[in-house]
C-alpha cells in the first residue's frame, strides 16, 4: 500500500493470510447471501400475510377474473378487501417458490441459460420446479442439435 504523509512517500506491504471461513465454490458474499435473504424475507412475509388471510372465504382463485370482480359496483368492499388479500397470498407463494427452485437449481439454471440459444431462461420455468428445469435442459439440447 502506498501512504503519502505531508508530503513523504512510504510503502506498507501486508502478509497475505488465509482467510477464517470460506464460502461453498469460492462465491463472494453476495451471491451467496443474496437468494438466501431473499427467500427467507419472502419465507417471513408469506407467514404475515397468510396469517391475515386465515379468514378468507375458499374460492378457486383461477377461476376468477380479479379485475372484473374489483370494478364492478355490486361487490361490497368486504369482499373485494378479501380477493385483494387472497392475491397477495398467492403472489407472495410463487415468489417463495420461485427462490427456493432458484436456490436449490442455481447450477442447472446456468448450464440451461448457457445452452439456450438467447441467453435467458424460459418463460414460467422457476415456477414450474424441479421437473421442468430437468426437462427444459434436454429439450433445449434437442433443439440445439437440430
């Protein structure tokens, strides 16, 4: 390290050392502490907002348009708190899932955005788990060889 004091020059030279701990594959810390936080904040929120939903009536979220539903005037605003909690819960779940396959497949999600042909995963694949992001790294090969 170079040190200028008023106007003198010194060199300090320090020993290198092996450092205390190290993270799994050399990572840095933020690419290891990153995803990690994130889920578990997601894991956190996800237990807040489905404690505050316990009360919600059980309708197939799927089979209602939310948007319809919101703006129409015959719904009362008990109910369209109700479908506003119920999308929270919902989105809050797919982004746990989201981490958690992103976390647990971050090795085979490289190798398939490697191999595919514009550089970025596949639409809906985190969501989708294990079985899709095993089954998206063949076809993508697939079609790569053809």
């Amino acid at each position: 390290m170079l040190i200028i004091d008023r106007g003198n020059l010194s060199l300090k030279q320090y020993e290198e050392t092996e450092p205390p701990y190290r993270l799994p594959d050399n990572l840095d810390v933020f690419s290891w502490s990153v995803p990690f936080l994130s889920e578990k904040v997601l894991n956190m929120l996800s237990n807040l907002v489905k404690k505050g939903a316990t009360d919600l009536p059980d309708a197939p979220g799927d089979s209602i348009d939310m948007e319809k539903v919101l703006n129409s005037d015959d719904v009362d605003e008990k109910v369209k708190r109700q479908l506003i909690i119920k999308g929270k819960v919902s989105s809050v779940a797919k982004m746990t899932r989201m981490f958690a396959t992103l976390r647990e497949e971050s090795e085979m999600l490289l190798q398939i955005k490697n191999i595919s042909p514009d550089g970025k995963l596949p639409r809906g694949l985190l969501l989708e788990g294990k079985p899709a992001i095993k089954n998206g790294k063949t076809n993508i090969k697939t079609l790569n060889n053809v």
